[in-house]
C-alpha cells in the first residue's frame, strides 16, 4: 500500500508536466509575421544580388568602354 500512495501523486505530475511542456501551434498572427520577415528577408537578399550584378557590369563596361549585350535571361 505504500508502493501504491507514492505512486499516486507521480501518476498525476507527470501527464501534467508533459502538457506544460508542450507549446500550442503558433497563432495566424505570428505565422503571418514570420512568413513577412522571411519574404522581407529574401526580397533584401535578391535586391543585394541585383545591385552586386549591376555594379559588375557597370565596373567591366567602363574598363573596357563599351556596353555589354543585354541579357533577358534566356540561355543561349
């Protein structure tokens, strides 16, 4: 009977603890956020890229003083 009432109250804590530990799907708002924040993310990320391309060209048409062919991203 001992066993028994020292069992007792871990049979209780224990679920208990496990569903505190658990945290909840995060709500519309914050997945909202998060999702802005990546996009905000990979928009600065291809704006850095665009410009870094744009002033290689730039430094390679004034070494060599002549503009290079446009490119409408199609590969030859």
């Amino acid at each position: 009977m001992r066993r028994a009432s020292f069992l007792l109250p871990l049979s209780f804590a224990l679920p208990a603890l496990l569903l505190a530990s658990c945290k909840g799907e995060a709500d519309f708002d914050e997945r909202y956020q998060r999702k802005a924040e990546d996009l905000e993310a990979a928009a600065n990320s291809m704006q850095q890229e665009l410009e870094n391309r744009m002033a290689a060209r730039n430094r390679i048409e004034a070494a060599t003083g002549r503009a290079m062919p446009e490119d409408n991203g199609m590969q030859p």
